[in-house]
C-alpha cells in the first residue's frame, strides 16, 4: 500500500516570525534555489534586518512546512499601472514579497494561500504607517503566475519571463477588509 499523502487542516497551522535556524532545516519545497535560501541564508537575513522572514508549522510541531520573506522595495515608475504613473512620480515603495514556498508534501493544499493571506494582511498593516503602492514579487514560472493571477496580482508592464507581479493596496486592503 502506497504511503498516504498528509492531510492539512489550516485551522492546526501557526504562522510566526522565524526563530531558529533549526526550523526550516528539512525544508523541500523541489526548487533548489529556495531549498537552499531556506536552510542556509532565511535566519542569518532575518536576524541582520534585511528580511523578515515568518514560518508556517503546525501548532505541536516545530519543522517549518512553509515559509515567506518580505521586505520593502522600490520600483520604477514605468512599473506601475499607467493611471498610476503621474501619482508616484519617482517610483513607488512596495512591500517586497522575496519567497513563498510550501514543503512538496504540503503543495496544493491551501498552504500557499493562506501564508500569503498573512503576508497581505501585514502588508495592509504597514500601509497604515507607510505609504506603499501595494505588494510585488517575481513570478517563477507560468504555473506560480496564474496561480497569483487567480489572487488579483498583475504583471508589470513589459514583463515576460519571470514577471514582477503587484497587487495594489486597494486592492489589499479590500481582501482582508
């Protein structure tokens, strides 16, 4: 009999501020890159300030299942929507959403939503100190861009491959109301 694949019940999901290097030292999301960015760089950045890093676990666990790092950026103004152009004449700060990944046998489970519903909801909170245009990331593949297509984030102008996506505040602080 195949081994049975875990079931995930959002409700036992804790969502916190990275507290160990330890907790995502098992994590495998099957991209290299993030695999590696996880277990070796995701504490040390956090601790330094330069991103902040939350990890999902299940509430009796400790292991890390997922994970997103934010930070804050600033974009071009050719990188905004063009009715927004002539309002940030400089460009725009975003609240930067570097990483979002799932561990492979926590894929396609709501996982991914829901941590990016967190990480909005922190995005629509700043926003109450900070000015921001909205949220940004960098899509990795045509599966990841319609996946934050679905959300309501929108390719910049001119991107194609591995494209800066945003979802504008308004558009966040409508979501998470």
């Amino acid at each position: 009999m195949p081994p049975q694949e875990p079931q995930l019940d959002l409700q036992r999901v804790c969502i916190t501020p990275i507290k160990s290097k330890s907790c995502l030292r098992h994590f495998c999301c099957s991209e290299p890159g993030i695999d590696h960015w996880a277990k070796d760089k995701s504490f040390k950045l956090h601790g330094a300030g330069r991103a902040r890093v939350s990890v999902a676990r299940l509430s009796e666990g400790s292991e890390g299942i997922g994970f997103y790092s934010v930070s804050l950026n600033h974009q071009k103004q050719d990188k905004l929507q063009h009715d927004q152009r002539d309002k940030w004449k400089d460009g725009a700060p975003f609240f930067y959403l570097e990483w979002v990944a799932t561990h492979r046998l926590f894929q396609c489970k709501g996982l991914g939503t829901h941590m990016l519903m967190d990480a909005l909801k922190k995005a629509s909170a700043v926003s109450d100190i900070v000015p921001i245009y909205g949220v940004a990331l960098r899509s990795l593949n045509d599966r990841t861009t319609a996946f934050y297509e679905r959300l309501g984030f929108a390719p910049a102008p001119e991107e194609e491959r591995n494209p800066l996506m945003i979802l504008p505040i308004w558009t966040i602080k409508d979501l998470v109301g």
